[in-house]
C-alpha cells in the first residue's frame, strides 16, 4: 500500500478560494482558525506539487531539525 492517495478533487473559485471537504477536515483534525503552511515543489521554474501541513506541525519539525544544531553553537 502507498502512503499517499488522492483524498478528494477541490475546485477554486473566481476569488481563488478552495473548499476541503469535510470528512477531509475532520480525519485530519483541521479546525475553524487553523493555520495551514503550504510547502511547494518546483520543476522546470513551474511549481508541480503543492502538500498542506498544519504550521504547528511544521514549526516542530523545524524545531526537531535545527535543535541539535541549535544546541552545538550555543551548549548553554
């Protein structure tokens, strides 16, 4: 089995607004308020592939990322 599929197929509208369908929302646990970082891929200058992660999670990725390195230039 994969690890990603299409979850649904979203139309933007005249003012470039898109609708996640519900059920989407929910089983990713996507409340009213909440922030999405979009994180793009770029191929021949064109952007090919576009993933929403919620920021919180995203602002602990970094945080995993960079703490070690973060930690290494100032041990105190």
């Amino acid at each position: 089995m994969q690890p990603w599929k299409v979850e649904a197929l979203v139309s933007v509208d005249e003012r470039g607004q898109m609708v996640l369908p519900k059920d989407l929302r929910d089983r990713a646990g996507i409340k009213p308020g909440d922030k999405l970082a979009i994180v793009s891929w770029e191929k021949d200058g064109s952007i090919c592939c576009m993933s929403l992660v919620k920021a919180d999670a995203l602002a602990g990725m970094v945080k995993d990322m960079l703490g070690p390195m973060v930690k290494e230039l100032d041990p105190e």
